[in-house]
C-alpha cells in the first residue's frame, strides 16, 4: 500500500463547470502523476510532478492543468469539463528514480460530463 | 508505431493451467523498463512484476514470470496454475530513459478470463 488516496471517487458533473480532482499521498514521494483510462486506449498520462510547484505536461494534457502546492498533495482541474473528459482518472507516484521506478496507482476517480 | 503493443483483446484459461500475455515494445533506448500490471473488476491498478533491460535473467514474482525476448522486443507474461482471482485486465507498460523523469507508456491491455 503506497498511502495514495483520491478524492472524490466518483463525480457528475455538467457540460461547461469546473472540475478538481485530488491525489493525496502520505510517503513523501517526489514524483506524482495523473492518467486517465478509456477504453480501448489503456492508461494515457495528462501532467505528472517531480517536486513541489514543478509539474510538466503529459501526452494527453490540453483541457487539464494542475498544481502541487504540497508533497502530499497534486491536483487536477478540468477548467471547463466538456463529454470527451469523461473518464477514470488515476493518480499515480513512482518512488525512486533508479531501480524498477514502479508506479503505484491511487484508486481512481470515475469522471461523467452531462 | 505504437509503442506498447498487447495484440491479444481477451482470453479464456482453465483454472490450474498456464497462460502466456503477449506484450511486443518499440524504443531506441538502451535503458528502459517493462512492467506488467494487473486490474481486477473492482477497478485498482496492481503492480505484478518488473524486467529491466539490462536484466539478464528473466523476472520472476510468485507465479508471475516476464519471458523477456529483447532481440524480438518482447516481454510477455507468463501465469502458472491459473485461479479464478486472475480474471482481469493485465496491462503491459514500458519505461524509457534513465534518471530524472522516466515516461512510461501502456498497451492497451488484455482481457483474461479464467474458467472453473
């Protein structure tokens, strides 16, 4: 168990509001990250962090910004959630950088846009 | 060209037998990484067994083994004495470079249904 949590675990929300998602960690893990899961496409990641106010952009990240303001904690906001975002997202870390560098997934938050 | 191939969709296997997951990659680095994860119904994305590539002998985790094939660029996963628990989604992924920030990039994942 890596300690990772997300919050909340599952959200309705409509066409055109805001949306943030939480990834909350308890080990003091440097690197974060945020995928999200379709199907058909697997895992795809959005924006990751490697330390705290230092975030960069994954493959999939136009619509999506996030900050990390705190070890624990990395947030992504959909800025204005639109039916293409629905989807399951998942916090990640990663707990070394040499080694394996496994990464290790929070429980998901199941996303619909209206 | 894709990176994480996973050609097979889905896949029935008897309880107690073996199953083989095939997973094919594509990169240019000398150092990279290869996973196999495993998601069950209930949704957790668990992490089974990890292959560097510079690793000589194929890993090996419990009843998980990764039969890496780097001339063919492949890392396959290999199940023995299959349960019923195994029914899942089984995702191949592989990481690239060394140090600092590592992109990892998944297939799209393998269905498997194991029979009683």
């Amino acid at each position: 168990d890596a300690g990772i949590t997300q919050s909340p675990r599952h959200k309705v929300t409509e066409t055109g509001t805001p949306v943030t998602l939480r990834c909350h960690q308890t080990e003091n893990h440097r690197y974060m990250y945020w995928y999200r899961q379709d199907p058909g496409h697997g895992l795809r990641l959005i924006h990751y962090s490697y330390g705290v106010k230092d975030t960069d952009k994954g493959e999939v990240s136009d619509g999506y910004s996030v900050s990390r303001s705190k070890t624990e904690d990395f947030l992504l906001t959909l800025e204005s959630a639109t039916s293409s975002q629905t989807s399951v997202y998942f916090c990640a870390i990663s707990q070394t950088t040499s080694g394996a560098n496994e990464q290790y997934f929070g429980p998901g938050t199941r996303l619909t846009v209206t | 060209a894709q990176k994480i191939t996973q050609t097979q969709p889905g896949m029935f296997v008897q309880e107690k037998e073996a199953v083989t997951l095939d997973c094919t990659y594509d990169t240019s680095d000398q150092s990279y990484g290869l996973f196999w994860y495993k998601q069950p119904s209930s949704g957790e994305m668990i992490f089974l067994i990890y292959q560097g590539s510079y690793d000589e002998q194929n890993a090996t985790e419990g009843r998980y083994s990764l039969n890496f094939q780097k001339a063919r660029k492949s890392a396959n996963l290999v199940i023995s004495a299959s349960q019923l628990g195994d029914s899942a989604m089984y995702f191949c992924a592989m990481r690239e470079g060394a140090g600092g920030y590592q992109k990892v990039t998944f297939g799209t994942g393998t269905k498997l249904q194991v029979i009683p």
